[in-house]
C-alpha cells in the first residue's frame, strides 16, 4: 500500500473522536481525509443532526480544502464508526462529480484499508447523471 494511504488513514482517524455534542447533534462518527492535487491533506467529521442541517465527513473535507483555497482533489478515504474504511455516500460522489466534471473518474478512493482496495469514483460512479 502507498504511504499515503497511511498517511490520510491516520489523519482521519486523528480527527475522528465520536462524541455528542447536544440532544440535537453528534459528531465524528466518521471521519474523512483528502488529497488534494497539490499533496495537502484535508480532513473532517461528519457532523448528524436531527434535522437535515448535518454533513458528512467526505464533504466536511472537502469544504475544508475548498475553504483553504484549493479545488481538485486526488484520493479520498473514510472512516466509518467501526473503524473500518468505506465508500463515500451518494451526496459526497456527487458533490465530486460537480467539483471535478471533467475529471472526477480519476479521484481514487480507498474503499478497503485492510485489504488494500482502492477504486477510482469513475468505477463507484460511472455514469454521472449530468
């Protein structure tokens, strides 16, 4: 496996700390990293609300690296509550798909740390609606 797979895993799981935050929202349940094309590393939590005010820790990073200035991203990895790696949802491939239109299929994502599987959001999502 890439160091950087380990490097992302690490910093997610850095960020991750499950807790509950007030009758109404918890957070960190799962965690989130990016690599984006110039080789920072962005993170975030999902954050679950009652309502539908949340996010999910994909898109949370993905703010967080547009928030610093930056747009295109190259792997993606996140963890769920079990500690376990998997697929990003259908809100966070499209949000994705609408960054990147012309090269979304090319962003790698980590579905499977322990096994080493990595699938590019081309092949999780091939044939984008728009």
């Amino acid at each position: 496996m890439e160091q950087i797979w380990r490097e992302l895993f690490q910093a997610a799981r850095a960020v991750q700390h499950a807790r509950k935050l007030s009758d109404y929202v918890d957070a960190g349940g799962v965690a989130a990293a990016i690599l984006s094309s110039s080789g920072n590393i962005y993170t975030g939590v999902c954050v679950d609300t009652c309502s539908t005010l949340g996010i999910c820790a994909e898109r949370s990073a993905i703010f967080n690296m547009i928030t610093n200035g930056e747009q295109e991203i190259k792997k993606v990895l996140a963890i769920m509550p079990s500690g376990k790696s998997g697929a990003p949802c259908g809100a966070c491939r499209e949000l994705m798909a609408q960054l990147m239109p012309d090269s979304y299929g090319e962003i790698e994502v980590l579905i499977d740390f322990d096994n080493e599987e990595v699938v590019t959001l081309g092949e999780l999502t091939p044939r984008w609606w728009i």
